[in-house]
C-alpha cells in the first residue's frame, strides 16, 4: 500500500481516537458522580483503549498535532465542576480565609465554622463539603497564592474560583507540554515520548478534571530539569524550590542530588533551594505555620489510610498480633524506612542512572510505603517514567482507578481484593519490566550520567 495512503488511514484513526476521547472526557468528568464506579470505570476504559492506540500510532512526524489535540481536551474541562474530588472546597475555603486576615495553617475549620468574625456568603457551604474539617491546611505557598487570587477575584462564587484555578493548572499543562519534547532530546530520548504524559487519562482526569495541583508542581519540575540540562544549576534549584512551595512532595528528590554535582555546589543547589521555599512561604508566615502543617503531616503518616500497599499488610499482622490498628507506630517506621531508602538509593545511582530516572524509583519508594495513595498521586510517576523504558507507571495509572469502586452515598468503604489486585497487577508488571529485578541494559545508555 502507498505510504500515502497508509498516512492518510493513520490520520483518520487518530482523528477518530481524538474525537471518541473528547466525548469521553465530557462524559465523565461532566456527567459521572465518583459514586457511580460502573460507569467511570466503563469510561475510563474507553479513554486508555484511546490512549493505547494513539501511542501505537503516534510517530516523530505526527506527535505535535497529538499535543495541541491534547490540550484541547483539557480546555475543554474548562467548567466542569470536579465530582472524583472534593478537596476543592478546602481550596477555595483557605484562600477566602485568608482574604479575611486569617490564616488556615493556624485555625481548624471545625473551630472556625461558627466564630463571628467569618462572614461570607460560601462559608457554610464550603465547610459541609470540606473532608478534613479536623485538619490543619497542608497546602504550600503557591497553591495558597492560586487560592487566594481566585478567591479575590470571585469571592462568592464557587464556578468562578473553579474556572480561575483551573485556568492556572491548564495554563502550567500547556508549559509542560511545551518544554517535554524539547526537554526529552536533551536526554537523547524521542520527543512523541511526551505523549505518554499528555495523553494519559489519569493525568488529564485527575489534574485538568479535578483540580489537582500536581499539574503546577510537575511544570515546575520540567524546568528544575530544563535549567539542570543547560548547565544553569542554580536557576534550576529556584525551580526545585518553586515546586516545593506548591507541593511538598519534590523535597525527596533532593538527596537524589548527590554525586551529581561538586561537594560545594551541592550545597549551594540546596541553599538556594531552601532559600527559594523560604521566600515563597514569607509572606504566609505566621507563628502558627510551622505548627499547622507539621501537625497535620504527622496525622496524615499517623492517622490517614487510603489504598495502601505495605502498610495495609503491615496493619493485618497488627492486628493479628496487637488486636488493633497499629497506624501510628506503622506510619511512622514507615517514613523511617522511606528515607533510609532514598537516601541509598541516592548513593547507588548517582552514577548509573539519569537524575530525572532516580526520581521516579524515588517517588516509588514513597508510593510503595506511604499509608496513603490517592490517584493523583501516580501522575507525577507518569510523568517521570517517560525519561525511562519502564511502563509500570501507566499500568498503575490504569489500576489506580479501582480505588474509586469504595464510594457510595453512604460514605467510603474500601474493597481491599480490588487493592490487592491493583497492587498485584502494578507489581507483577515491574517485576516482569525488570527481567528477574535485574536493571535492563537500555536503561544506562550514555556514559554520561547526569
């Protein structure tokens, strides 16, 4: 057959994949309580079907219109109210807290719900749908900022601030998908590679959909990655710092530094990101700040659960052995053993394997041993893994979506063969990925580690 013609059938495969996808994300995010996990499942389906054909058929000539096709997808998200997350409320609950000169890392919404000084029309009905009103807020500097501008701009309306927030991870997406092609040669990988993250139904669900911000915090990893390939280290750094201050979790990339650069100008990277955090948290400093959000970190390692992998075999020999749940211990030998596992980690591949591929064993690791994984929390995972030949985290991204299956209207009761199965599949797959668990040689292929 001419390769015309061959062209010409991709073509309108990949419009029709493009066209199938559209009308499912609509579908779904528009029309899908998280309740009815039939019919989420049954869409989600159809987008990763979609997914996997658009790989199949993607190509270095034809990747660019895949790109922009799917930024189209997360336009049009625009004005859909989230309905698998509810933790917008508490977005939009601290930026209007702060707007009235009071700071959410130090009161507990519990404690303010009835106190006089709240005035404002959302209040109440942000407080029924927030899920930690015993909680400090956990969310950094400039997820605090996002919160407080579109709460000033629309301080009575719930649709405003959504559009207003999700404008600004939909504005961080399209940098990212930008800057990946460009930012994959410099690490001798092709450049369709950025489709995987593009593309990905967990990543456009869970960060256009339902405003997760992990999509702000991975642009700004694109350009901690960027300015480190182009040698302007400490540019770089600020970048490391700016993704801290919207989430925390990039702090574990640092020991993963080690090696890579001269003792002295390690430690000026790290200076300078400390000082980076530190700038973005001054103008949301408040003597209760440090107190807030450590509290609530430790209850988070101590007191939350949610598909869980070790820790939930952890807690059945808890129970069998102590008779209850052992969280508190568990979650905290658990953080022990993730920063002991990072940090050999660091000293095993600083020169073996590229930075951006030790973060993604890095983020595994704390996936693997934290008490809890939200769905949202693989799409960084995602994102990492197109650095690399593994495609466990695409597997992952897929099983993660049985998580969902516990709601109901009744509140959330988890089906633990379902995470068993999740966590079955994901594992098997990367032992499977790895030959024997032994790292495959395509892994490291430059002498040139950094």
């Amino acid at each position: 057959m001419p390769k015309s013609l061959l062209s010409r059938d991709r073509n309108l495969w990949l419009a029709g994949i493009f066209t199938v996808s559209l009308i499912g994300y609509i579908l779904l995010l528009f029309n899908t309580p998280r309740e009815d996990f039939y019919h989420l499942f049954l869409l989600f389906t159809l987008l990763g079907v979609c997914y996997i054909v658009v790989l199949r058929f993607s190509s270095e000539s034809n990747y660019k219109r895949l790109l922009w096709a799917a930024v189209i997808f997360r336009v049009a998200l625009l004005g859909a109210v989230p309905e698998l997350s509810d933790d917008f409320y508490r977005f939009i609950w601290d930026g209007l807290l702060w707007n009235q000169g009071i700071p959410p890392y130090a009161f507990l919404p519990n404690s303010l719900i009835e106190h006089p000084e709240l005035s404002g029309p959302l209040f109440p009905e942000l407080y029924d749908g927030l899920n930690s009103p015993d909680y400090f807020t956990i969310y950094p500097a400039l997820s605090q900022l996002v919160f407080v501008i579109s709460t000033i701009l629309f301080p009575e309306s719930i649709m405003g601030n959504i559009i207003t927030m999700r404008l600004f991870l939909i504005a961080a997406e399209i940098g990212t998908l930008l800057l990946l092609p460009k930012l994959l040669e410099y690490f001798q990988i092709k450049s369709k590679n950025a489709l995987v993250y593009a593309w990905n139904p967990l990543v456009i669900i869970e960060l256009t959909g339902n405003l997760h911000f992990e999509a702000l915090m991975i642009f700004f990893l694109v350009l901690t990655l960027w300015f480190w390939k182009k040698g302007t280290w400490w540019w770089s750094a600020v970048c490391l710092g700016l993704a801290v201050s919207t989430k925390l979790i990039p702090l574990i990339f640092l020991p993963l530094l080690w090696g890579r650069l001269p003792l002295k100008r390690l430690l000026a990277y790290y200076i300078l990101t400390g000082l980076t955090i530190a700038i973005c948290f001054i103008p949301w400093f408040d003597p209760d700040l440090i107190m807030g959000m450590s509290s609530s970190l430790s209850l988070y390692f101590q007191k939350f659960e949610f598909n869980a992998s070790i820790y939930y075999l952890i807690r059945e020999i808890g129970y069998a052995v102590k008779g209850w749940n052992i969280i508190e211990t568990a979650g905290k030998y658990l953080a022990l053993t993730t920063f002991i596992a990072i940090m050999l980690l660091a000293w095993w591949s600083r020169k073996k394997i590229t930075w951006p591929q030790a973060m993604m064993w890095g983020l595994l690791i704390y996936l693997l041993l934290t008490t809890t994984v939200h769905p949202w929390y693989i799409t960084p995972l995602v994102f990492l893994s197109v650095f690399s030949d593994y495609r466990f985290a695409l597997v992952w991204s897929f099983a993660v979506i049985v998580s969902y299956a516990g709601y109901s209207s009744q509140g959330y009761q988890e089906n633990l063969v379902l995470t068993f199965a999740e966590y079955a599949l994901v594992l098997g797959y990367l032992v499977w990925e790895t030959r024997t668990l032994l790292l495959p040689k395509n892994l490291f292929p430059h002498k040139s580690v950094n």
